[in-house]
C-alpha cells in the first residue's frame, strides 16, 4: 500500500489572503453565534464580540507567523500578512461594534488589546523571520561540511 506523501508546514506557501478570508469568516460566524445567543437568561455580555474578535486576530497571528517561515519570498509575505492583519482588525472590530453598539473604549480595555495584540504581531513575525535567517545560514553551514 502506497503512502501518500503530506506537506509539511515548511512545505506549504498559503497567502496571508488566505488565512484572512477564514479567520474572518470564522470570526464572523462566532460573532454571529454570540449575537443570536445574547437573548435571554443566558445572555452573553457585549464584551463578548470583541473577545471574540481578538481571539481571531491571535489565531491569525500565529498562523501567519509559522508560515511565513515556507514563503519563498518573504519580503512580500511580510507587507502582505500585515495589510491582512489590518484588514482583519478593522472589520472584526467593526462587526462587533456593529453587533453590540459598543466602542471598543465603551467595552473596556479592548481599545488598548488592539494595540497589544498588534505590536505583538510584529514582533512574532520578527522573531520567526530572524529563525528563518538562523535556519537558512545552519543549511549553508551543513552544506559546507565533508560527508
């Protein structure tokens, strides 16, 4: 029996417009989940949406970051995977306000998650950046040595 060969994540070269269009499709539908329940004694509290949409923006977070390191060109991979990271703020936070009527500022401290959750973006994309550099330059090493 033939085993069928799976690509590693290292392997694989997914768009960050990818990863956008499902986390915010799956926050929508969270989002929409939550709005529909809020009804009622089991009432969700209005803060729920923009956890909810916060809870997206890390998971594309670190999606983003582990495949950057299998993008062939990085350059672009990076300018893209924070448009989309703007994009997917923008309108998950916009949902939720939307859903709620709250600002993010009326909601608690979610005006300053964003910020958090931003810079920290940055700085994960940065750090598995460096660790493609590492890994590349330790290839050139290994190459370089006798068998």
């Amino acid at each position: 029996m033939e085993q069928k060969h799976q690509k590693s994540v290292y392997e694989m070269d997914i768009s960050p417009f990818r990863i956008l269009l499902w986390n915010a499709l799956a926050a929508l539908f969270f989002q929409a989940i939550v709005y529909f329940n809020s009804t009622g004694s089991n009432a969700f509290l209005p803060r729920t949406q923009y956890t909810v949409a916060l809870s997206f923006l890390m998971v594309f977070s670190l999606f983003s970051a582990v495949l950057s390191l299998a993008s062939q060109k990085p350059d672009d991979y990076w300018w893209k995977s924070l448009v989309s990271y703007v994009i997917l703020a923008i309108t998950t936070g916009l949902t939720a306000y939307l859903f709620t009527g709250l600002t993010p500022d009326e909601a608690g401290p979610f005006k300053w998650m964003f910020f958090v959750f931003t810079f920290g973006f940055i700085l994960l994309l940065a750090i598995f950046r460096a660790m493609r550099k590492l890994m590349n330059m330790a290839q050139k090493m290994d190459k370089r040595l006798p068998k």
